[in-house]
C-alpha cells in the first residue's frame, strides 16, 4: 500500500509542489516575458495539503495578516470579504537569483532552539523526536506561517515535512503521549492547510497562468499539474460560498478526528486480544517458526520461562501469528475463536468503530452533495482514470468470471477434507478454508509453507532485490546505517545510487511486525521529494527521501527473519512504490490513485522470475539453492485457487464501492447489511454473521483508499500488461531485460504524474 495524501487525490488540494510551480513558473515567464496579472479575489482562506498528514481538517477563524508574499511574486491580502488584486510587477526579475536553500526557522525561545522538529536536518531526527516536542515545535512553525510568508515554499515544506516525521512515528512507534500531543495540535494545522486550499489568488494564479501568452514556456509536468489543480480547485472548496465553505470546512474537521479515532481502536483492539496457550495438543499443527514466535511473545509478556517446545505460548491477531493459527492449528476451537477475534475487532464496547464508520460516511456524503455531485465516489474519482461505471464493470468482469473456478476450488477443498477423514469436511466454515487449503496445497504441489522458508532469510531476499533493481534500472543500492537517525533498532537505511556512484535516494526498511506500538500492514511513504527549489546546497536538487515499512516474521531466537513467499512478495510490492518515489524525473509529480498501484504489483511478479527467484532463495543455513524441482511447484501453485483469491479482493472492492455510492446512511440498511449481500455474490459459502471487518478496514476508513480500492485490481490489469512487455523481450536475454527495464524507467518510473498516467503507460 501506497500512502498518498487522500485529499490530494481527490479533490485536488494544493500540494507544496504545487505552491512551487507557481511560484516558479509566474518567475519563469516573468523573466521571459514581462507580464502582468490582476485579478480580482475575495475569500482567501488557505488551505495546503501537508503530504502523508491528517486528510480531514478544521474550519479558518481567521484571515492571514497582509502581505502575504513570496519571493516570486507578491500580492496582498486584506480583509476576507473585501476584494483585492493579484498582480505579477511588470519589472522583471533577475534570472539569475540566487536559488532559495532551506534553513532552520529563526524562531526564538530556548525550549524551540532545542527542539529536534525544529533543526536544520537533512534527516529526520526520529530517535529523538517526543511527544513534548510536538505542541510548542507546530506552533512555532504555525507562528512563523502566519506572521511571515516571504519564503512560502521554503516553510511550507518543513512543515509538511515535520508533521510527517510525527504522524509516521505515530504509526510506527504509537503511544498514549504522542496521541495526545498530536490532538492538541492538529486543529492548528489543519487552520493552515484550509486557508492555502481555499486561496483564490493561488486559483487565480493558475488561471492566469493558462490564460499567458506564455503557457507554452512551462514543461509538460508543471502544465498538467497546474491543469489539474484548476480543475480540482473548481471541484473543490474554492468555489463554494460563504456558509457552504463553513459547512465544508467543518465537516472536514469532524472527518479527521474520526478517521484518527477508527485508526487508535483498529490498533488497540489488536492490541488488546491476548490468548494464552499452556496445553501443548492445542498448538499441534504449528511449525517450529510459528512455535517460537508464539513463546517468544510470551517471554515478552511475563512469560519468561516459556519455550517453542513447552510453551506457554501467546497468541495475538499480528498478522504472523494470526496467520500462522489459521493455517496449521490442527484444534479447530481455536482457529474458530482467533478467526472470531479477527473479523471483530474494534466492533464492541470502547472501541467499537461501527458508528464511526457510519458518520463518515455521512460526512463524505454530504461533502460531495455539497460539491453538486451525486455520492462519494463520483467525486474521489473526479481526478482519476476510471469512472464509478467503469470501475463497477471491471470489477463485474473479473467476478463473473472468477465465479466458476471459486465454486471448483470449494468442491475441491471439501472432497480433499473428506478424504482426510474431517468431520467438518459438509460443512466448511470461515476459520476451515485457509487451514484445509494450505493442507490441499501441500498435498497438491509437496510445498511446505515451512520448509520454503528456509531459504528466505530477510538478507537474502534484500540482496536479490537489489540485484534486480542494478539489472532493471541501473541502480546500485547500499546499506547506509548510521547515516540518519532511525526510530528503532531493526530499521535499516539505504542509499541509492546511479552507476557512476552519485547518490539519488535514500530509504528506511523496517521490516518486522511490533504488535504493541505498530500499525499492521505494509505501506511506503515519503519523507522528503525531489525539489529543485528546495535544493540543501543550492546547486544540486533535494533528494528523495522514503520510508517502507512491512510486518513481516521477526526473527525468532537466534534466527534471522525467515519469511514466506507472501512475505517476500509484499517487500517486492512496497520497493516498487518507493521506486516511483525514488526513481522520478519530475520535482513536482503527482499521482493519480487507480494507476499509483502499477509498479508495486509490477514488482511482485519478479518473486516468480526463475533467475531473481533463484537468486533471492538460498537455505539461510547451507546457502544451498532452492531445488529446481520446488521452483517449478511454486510456479504451477501459483495460480492455486486463483478464483477465491479474486472473489475475495472483488469484495472488497464492491463494498468500498457499494458504500460509497448506494448507501445512505442512517436508513433501513446498515453496513453490514451491504456487506453480506456484496458477500453473497462473491463468497461460495454462506456469509459469517458476526463478520466485522469492515470495523478494522483501515484502507478506506482511514487510509487513502475511500471509493478507490478497485485501484488494486485496475491496476494489476496494467502491471500484468506492463511485465507481458518483459516476457515478450525475453526473461533470460539481459540485453533485452536491461532495454526494457530502461524504457519502464523512463516513463512509468521517471515521468510519474507528470504526464497523463494513459499516455505515459502508452509510451512505455
């Protein structure tokens, strides 16, 4: 999963980037051609999307002090309702001013020159970031924001860029203090992000700039952006008045606080669900790795005496263990009550989201009303490739023609259990499919789950990973720890570099699952973008800068981290969202949502690639390679019960979409009601009753996935085409590899938003 600012995607809020742009471009074609613009504009609240940072905000109580100017162009502002001008002066600028470098904040106070947020770091100081340096660190650089705004860009990014630092902490290193210190601050923020989103002179300014003689002097990204914007702004809160921007503003306040509270429950429910296991028939079934996590965790909670081959153990919903339960556990009671643990959390008592998700979705309703458009979904695609039409039938296509196999895969699964003698085998429940599908596949291709991991040691698949990545896109990537400051001990930091050795990138990897304090999932994120402006050094642009983070296995005693294929596979994925980061040509890129998945879901199917697969599986133990045999079974496993996999993510889909364009909430329906007549066509067993997930689906609840999820199967449709180009080349000619990889490079890596996402996946 990628993580991209909601809002930006949506209803094209103004990024930092954007700001940029203007300010660049109005000092580009200034200095050309002397122009002047004058428009008039009244309301000017401000509103900028902070990337990565809280997608719902608070209403403005008030306007930015006159002037409010940056060192491109300047105009002033007065009073809310009164109109004023914006004008370029007809004076032309040198073109030769010295680039803007960014430097700490001359903000003053003792407690502030002390604070980490508010340094001059190249990175993040995440080892000593604390919950007491978030209140006085955002408010001094709200202080500044307000009070002087010669060097917009300049600011804006640092903020942008702290607010990340502290909202990534709090996903990956959660606590009761640093939630609190994010509450108090968050309304402030939110005032700012509103006003810059609702600037009419920035509005004004695009419009301007398309309406020059000069519009032809910009490159292509900057023009697609400021295209976008202009359409995204009339989409947007510009256009609203005065009561509906209040009504609007609000509701987006009210809409953040929810979507933090849906994300703390998810997490302290999982958190909260704890069983221990002390009889050691009910742990039979689970391989040594599951054993050893299992007592590991139990050493961790007290237990200290506890072993993999005595126990106790402890068994959580973290994704390593919850899976590993629902796979092996021979003690069907148990795999019952884990997957009833699962499918409910944060449905009851102090955590329940389900009035939660209700409220949003009220919200995001009335928002789009507000919009003059008909539901949710019509305006979160606005921006977007697909059309809700459009999504709904590929998700239509794939379903109807997933259904056929799913009911084979079913058959299949129940005759297989009968013949093992499981009494269960009528009368297969939820909790019974993962299990007596891992035993069909063992059966089916001799694959043990436990045995393959053997030979995907964490350092291993890293190589092979990076080995790909020099053969693909002439990248070489190193270890660089110690270089920056990380949040814990098991993050790992990279540096990137092209083949003569300049550095182009950085990354974190943090990689284990760490159930009391991370979010589960898999996510890439950004910490800083390629900036020509913001450059460090004034020659040279600012380097991207981004985090990966997985849940995969930790290490076990003195073992390194052995992980499944599934494991691998999401490592894979998540490197190819942060190559689009890493990789791009384009300072101010943006992406569209339903494509943003393309080159992560491209990665995976290197996990399949005989040479990289080879490469990356050798026994952590004997280094000896993955038999060729085995290789040929996991290729034709594959595709095993492909259908239900498919049914499964159309449901999700449907739902995501279902919710957002035919619900109504408050009404006869409840969403879970939507949820089991989507289920009813998309599962070959009877609908779970007491299913919840929807109370834990971070994706579209809190996540930036809201109306969009269909995005994963729109775009695997084009990663699938994408890799068919390499297969046509030749998976064995390096030549070829190497050519193609380039050609993938410089354009769905390189031009990113910069181009129309179509024309760019036509290039390549």
């Amino acid at each position: 999963m990628r993580r991209i600012p909601k809002r930006a995607l949506a209803t094209g809020s103004v990024s930092t980037a954007t700001v940029l742009i203007i300010v660049n471009m109005l000092t580009l074609m200034a200095s050309m051609t002397c122009i002047a613009l004058s428009r008039s504009v009244y309301h000017h609240h401000h509103h900028h999307h902070l990337h990565r940072y809280a997608r719902h905000h608070s209403p403005p109580k008030k306007s930015f002090p006159c002037p409010l100017w940056s060192s491109s162009f300047s105009f002033c502002l007065q009073s809310p309702h009164k109109a004023t001008s914006l004008s370029l002066s007809n004076t032309c600028p040198s073109a030769s001013a010295p680039p803007i470098t960014p430097q700490a904040l001359p903000v003053a106070g003792a407690h502030v020159e002390r604070n980490p947020l508010l340094q001059n770091f190249e990175f993040p100081p995440f080892n000593v970031v604390e919950a007491k340096h978030v209140h006085p660190g955002i408010l001094a650089l709200l202080k500044k924001l307000e009070s002087n705004l010669e060097e917009l860009e300049r600011i804006v990014d640092q903020l942008d860029v702290v607010w990340g630092m502290i909202t990534h902490l709090k996903a990956v290193k959660d606590t009761v203090e640093l939630r609190a210190a994010i509450e108090e601050v968050q309304a402030e923020v939110v005032k700012f992000e509103l006003r810059l989103e609702q600037s009419k002179p920035i509005y004004n300014a695009y419009k301007a700039l398309q309406g020059s003689p000069d519009w032809n002097v910009p490159r292509d990204a900057q023009k697609r952006i400021v295209e976008n914007r202009t359409k995204g702004a009339v989409l947007n809160e510009v256009a609203l008045e005065d009561d509906k921007r209040e009504e609007f503003d609000k509701n987006e306040q009210e809409l953040e606080k929810l979507s933090s509270k849906f994300t703390e429950n998810v997490l302290d429910a999982t958190k909260e669900f704890e069983k221990l296991i002390t009889d050691k028939k009910d742990m039979e079934g689970l391989p040594a790795t599951a054993l050893g996590l299992a007592a590991q965790t139990a050493v961790s909670k007290g237990h200290k005496n506890a072993t993999p081959e005595d126990g106790p153990w402890v068994i959580t919903l973290d994704a390593p263990s919850y899976n590993s339960i629902m796979q092996h556990a021979r003690n069907r009671a148990l795999r019952e009550e884990i997957y009833h643990a699962y499918v409910t959390r944060a449905s009851s008592g102090d955590l329940d989201n389900t009035l939660i998700i209700d409220q949003i979705l009220k919200l995001r309703l009335e928002q789009a009303k507000l919009e003059d458009y008909n539901n949710y979904a019509e305006l979160r695609m606005a921006m977007n490739m697909a059309t809700v039409d459009k999504a709904e039938e590929l998700l239509e296509k794939l379903r109807s023609a997933s259904c056929d196999a799913a009911g084979q895969d079913m058959e299949d699964l129940k005759r297989f259990a009968k013949s093992q003698g499981a009494k269960e085998s009528d009368n297969l429940r939820h909790w019974d499919i993962i299990f007596w599908s891992e035993r069909l596949r063992e059966s089916k291709f001799d694959i043990s789950e436990e045995e393959l991991r053997q030979y995907f040691s964490l350092p291993n698949v890293m190589e092979g990973l990076f080995n790909l990545a020099r053969t693909l896109f002439e990248i070489e990537i190193e270890a660089a720890d110690g270089l920056a400051p990380v949040w814990n001990k098991d993050v790992r930091f990279y540096r990137v570099k092209d083949l003569l050795g300049n550095p182009i990138a950085f990354f974190y990897f943090d990689p284990y699952s760490r159930p009391s304090e991370k979010h589960g999932g898999a996510w890439t994120d950004e910490v800083v973008g390629q900036s020509r402006v913001l450059s460090r050094d004034g020659a040279s642009a600012r380097l991207p800068i981004v985090t990966i983070v997985c849940n995969q296995t930790p290490p076990v005693g003195n073992k390194t981290s052995l992980m499944t294929l599934k494991e691998v596979e999401a490592v894979f994925h998540e490197f190819g969202h942060a190559l689009q980061h890493m990789l791009t040509r384009n300072d101010e890129g943006e992406l569209v949502l339903d494509a943003v998945e393309l080159p992560s879901q491209f990665m995976e199917n290197w996990c399949y690639h005989r040479e990289t697969l080879m490469g990356i599986a050798k026994h952590y133990e004997t280094g000896e390679s993955l038999p060729e045999d085995v290789y040929r079974k996991l290729l034709a496993a594959r595709t095993f019960r492909a259908g239900t996999s498919i049914l499964s993510e159309i449901r999700l889909a449907s739902v995501d979409l279902q919710l957002h364009t035919k619900y109504v909430p408050g009404g006869l329906e409840t969403v879970y009601d939507v949820d089991r007549r989507v289920c009813e066509i998309t599962e070959v067993i009877p609908p779970f009753p007491e299913d919840r997930f929807l109370c834990a689906f971070y994706h579209i609840f809190a996540g930036e996935y809201a109306a969009s999820y269909y995005g994963y199967k729109w775009a695997e449709v084009l990663s699938a085409d994408a890799f068919s180009a390499f297969e046509d080349a030749g998976l064995n000619d390096s030549k070829a590899l190497k050519e193609t990889g380039q050609r993938f490079r410089d354009t769905i890596l390189a031009l990113g938003g910069g181009k129309d996402p179509l024309q760019v996946f036509i290039e390549f």
